[in-house]
C-alpha cells in the first residue's frame, strides 16, 4: 500500500505506482470527492475531447428531438418502476 505525508503547506507527493497507473504527468488535474464516512476519492480530471469515439453506434445519427424523446421515455420508465417498489 503506497502512503504520503502532508507537508505544513498541505502538499502531498503521489507516489510514482499511482500516477502512473492513473496516467498523471506534470500540470495534470485531479478532483477529491469526500465520501460521508470521510473516505477520499481522488480521480484525474478527464477533459471531454478525450472521450470521443468511446461509444460505438453503427446507425445513422440521432436528433436532439430523437434524443430528447428517448430520454422523457427513460424517465416514465423509471418513474413507473419506482412506483410498483
């Protein structure tokens, strides 16, 4: 298990195993979620140009209409769900 010490400005050193297996470089951003039992979560911030192409559709392209209207069909079928629960 790595470990780091809190230096009196606050700073911490990631150690080497962590920010390479996150992919950290220099100028690389992260964000902290703080768990309510006080766990910290810490994940690199992915700007949103990096996911293009992760999702694959073979169709043609949707319309924002399209898009809209299977996203009000989403949310009946949610809201039904939770009333037979």
């Amino acid at each position: 298990m790595d470990e780091a010490t809190v230096t009196a400005k606050g700073r911490i050193t990631i150690p080497k195993a962590i920010r390479r297996r996150l992919g950290l470089k220099p100028g690389s951003r992260l964000r902290f979620f703080v768990g309510h039992d006080d766990r910290v979560m810490i994940l690199p911030v992915v700007p949103v140009s990096s996911l293009r192409g992760i999702v694959k559709h073979d169709g043609p392209p949707v319309t924002i209409e399209e898009m809209d209207e299977a996203i009000a069909e989403g949310i009946v079928a949610r809201f039904e769900r939770s009333k037979d629960g």
